[in-house]
C-alpha cells in the first residue's frame, strides 16, 4: 500500500532539496574530470552542484495550530465540570522546509504552500550560515507554491529552465538536507511528465522524478545539469514506513513561474474560467463524437454568457490546444486556463464535425450570471465557504473547484457538490445564494452529491 504525503520536517531542523543526477559523460556542462580510475577518467557533477548550491536555503517556521481534543470537551456541560477553558485550544509547532533563490535582486524565493502554512514567524538560512526573517508575498495552495521576500541579503539566484522542453530520461539533481542530513546530493531521472489526479481539488502538472525525495526536501529544486531549475519538489508517494520507493513529484518550473508572477502581482492568483462542463476524450467518446482519432477536452456544456459561449464554444466540441499547446486530457485544460490571468486572450483549437476550428476567448474572472455579469466564484456567500469557486447552473450553485485545507473543504464541499437550498429555501444562483445567507447565525446547506443529497452546517 502506497501514501501520499507533504515531504517536509515538523522539527526544528532546516531542510533543502536539489535533485542531483550521476551521468556517465565528461563532455555535459557542469562536469569535470577530477580522478581516474586505473587510466579510464571518472566524471563529476562537483562543479555544478557548487554552482546551484547557495541558490537553495533552508526554511524555519514556528506557528500555532488548533489542537486536537476529546469532543466530549466541546460540550459546554463538559467544559464547566472539567474546568476546560473557552476558546480553542492551541499548541506551538516548528516545521522545516525548503526553498529556492528565483531573484536575488529583490529577494524573492520560492517554496511549497504547505511548508509556511499556519506560520506565523519564517526563518531563511543560507547555505553559509546566515539567517533572514521573510515575509510572505502570497501563496496559492491550488498549485501548492508559496512566493516569500528577504530584504536586505546578498542571495544568489537560479535561473529558471523552460520545463516544457524536459523529457522523460533526462538526468536530474537534487541537493538538500532529508532527516535534517546538510544539503544531501540526490540523483535521478525525469520518470514521467503531466502528472495529475494526486489531489483532484488541485492544478496538477508534475514531474515524476526517482530522485530520493524524503522529508524535509518540500520546496527545494530540481535541477537539470545545465544547473537550471527544472521543477520545485512538492510530494511523494511511499510505503508504510513514510519513506521514499522512488516516486516522487515536482511542479513544473513554468508553472511555478505564472504563480509566482501573480502572486508578486495581486498578492494571490486571480483564476480565470472558460465557462464550459468537459470531460477528457476517452477512446469511446471519440468514435461516438465521430472523432475516432481525436485526444482532448469534450465539452458537454456551455454556460450561457460564459468566455467560451461569446468565442463560439459549442458543446460536443472537442478542444484540442490552448495558445498553440495540445490539450489531452480535461485536466490539462484546466490546468492550462486556470493559470491565465483574467482578461487574458487565449487562442483555442477545437475538433468540430471533424474538422478543425480556431477560436479566440477572452478569460472570464467567474462564471457569468443570468444577466451575463459575472459572479464571484469566491466565498463571500459566507466565511465558511471561502476557497470554494461557486457558479450558477442549471441545478443550483455548483462548486467548481474547493481550495486544499481552506475553509470550504473543512466543511466537507467538494468539486462538483451544487448548492440547491438555504434551509427550506431553494437557491438557483450564486446572487440567491448570498442572499440567502446575508443575516448572521447558522445555516444548513442542502447540497446535492451525485445521485443523493447531504446536510453541510454553517456557522
């Protein structure tokens, strides 16, 4: 049995990470002929990892968290007979972690989302000793990256790899401290591209590596030997023992780069939508779209007023490439809209009657109301409905997409749930909704799973 997990210390120990290969070859860039065996010469990847080293720093991070009780205890009765205060109860913790120098002129690094989550201090250590508080710029735990700023500290940055271009058989390299062990040379391949279904409530993308991952290695590099940031370690499957069986996970450079760019931007990512139902276009929904040899996004609806509705989206198109890139599957899709920033065009290829159609959009912010305005697919409805992407549709307010650990998944919604009703009263739209919910106090949602209905409380 296999888990999947978050690769990072909760110690006091700093963790770094850099994927380092071993090749068989004098002649790459970064190698070096340092000895030989018997007259046969013996290369090195020395120089490089030298090179790339200072660019990954350790992260500390102490924070608070709610801690776990007897629920017993959440009984006001309970609490009055055992003395137990009111309020939450809360207990310190200290996590370890790493990061990525991506521009040292103005101290930006990147890391993992989940390593600085529920921090409330942050400490950057760099390879030669030296420490700097940071400040969080944004992060988005959609995709799992984190931007963080270290004023004031002669840093050394690394330069980003178009990991578009990465194949599966490339050497990689790690350096880093797994177990609190100083910047530990790992080695590994590029096992597999496009990664995704790890976390269905995320935008996936990874680069699979054999590259030893363990914990403490979250946010660190994966780097190819030209000494460029291929990838930034994120997750790991692994054993009942939690240690590493050689599938590991990185997000892809480019994306880690148009996260960053919003998040350095607006502090956060401003999500666009296309406003269309898809799903991936398997072998027998090709031959019945009469597509036998089409791969891509079916789309199975449009909603009335959405981007993809004024570009001349229709349903039972298959789309096939966004901004010149093929599109495989549904998860690409909305992997590839889900970065755009809203306003952006974006040009769309579709298969329709088997032939090709090329079409512009221009990304929405939310999907449109009846009125063709646009609703906030946010969690203004309610505090306890944040990071959930809401949307008006035919059978109430369906959730498009629920942010990991955000109020909204704490409260059990998940992607494709739709809101039909506030109490006794039925909700058609994201507008109802909020209003259903204007007056404080506690409300039961009626939310319509599937083929049956479940009651999700609010308080």
């Amino acid at each position: 049995m296999t888990h999947f997990y978050r690769p990072f210390l909760l110690a006091a120990t700093a963790a770094t990470t850099l994927l380092v290969a071993s090749l068989p070859a004098a002649t790459l860039a970064g190698t070096k002929l340092p000895a030989q065996v018997a007259s046969t010469p013996v290369p090195s990847l020395a120089p490089m990892v030298k090179r790339v080293s200072p660019s990954v720093v350790n992260i500390q991070t102490r924070g608070k968290v709610r801690a776990q009780r007897n629920p017993l205890m959440d009984d006001p009765f309970f609490r009055r007979f055992f003395n137990v205060p009111e309020g939450p109860a809360e207990r310190e913790f200290r996590s370890a972690g790493s990061g990525v120098v991506v521009d040292a002129k103005q101290g930006y690094l990147i890391t993992n989302a989940h390593v600085i989550e529920n921090a409330t201090e942050i400490t950057v250590s760099t390879q030669d000793d030296r420490q700097f508080k940071a400040e969080v710029v944004g992060k988005d735990t959609a995709t799992d990256v984190a931007v963080l700023r270290v004023k004031d500290a002669q840093l050394q940055e690394l330069p980003m790899a178009d990991s578009d271009t990465a194949e599966v058989g490339d050497f990689v390299v790690a350096i880093g401290n797994p177990f609190g062990l100083q910047h530990t040379v790992t080695s590994g391949i590029v096992s597999g591209l496009g990664r995704s279904g790890i976390n269905e409530e995320s935008f996936e993308n990874f680069i699979q590596t054999d590259a030893s991952i363990n914990p403490g290695n979250s946010g660190g590099a994966l780097v190819n030997l030209r000494g460029e940031l291929v990838g930034i370690n994120s997750a790991i499957l692994s054993g009942e023992g939690g240690g590493n069986i050689g599938i590991g996970f990185a997000i892809p450079s480019n994306m880690a780069r148009a996260v960053m760019d919003q998040l350095i931007k607006y502090g956060e990512v401003k999500r666009g939508v296309l406003g269309v139902s898809i799903f991936t276009l398997t072998p027998g929904l090709a031959k019945g779209a009469g597509n036998a040899e089409a791969r891509g996004a079916l789309v199975s609806q449009v909603v009335d007023g959405s981007a993809a509705e004024k570009a001349g989206v229709k349903a039972g198109d298959v789309i096939t490439a966004v901004n010149g890139r093929a599109i495989k599957s549904a998860a690409e899709l909305r992997n590839a809209i889900g970065l755009l920033r809203v306003g952006q065009q974006v040009q769309l290829e579709v298969l329709r009657d088997g032939k090709a159609v090329q079409l512009t959009a221009s990304i929405n912010d939310a999907a449109p109301d009846k009125d063709g305005n646009a609703a906030k697919a946010s969690g203004d409805p309610h505090p306890a409905l944040a990071g959930a992407s809401l949307e008006d549709s035919t059978n109430g307010v369906r959730v498009q997409s629920v942010e990991p650990r955000s109020p909204a998944a704490a409260i059990g919604l998940r992607t494709g749930d739709a809101i039909v009703a506030v109490g006794r009263n039925r909700v058609d739209s994201v507008n109802a909704l909020r209003g259903a919910l204007k007056e404080e106090g506690s409300y039961l949602l009626t939310v319509r799973r599937g083929n049956g209905a479940i009651i999700i409380p609010l308080q």
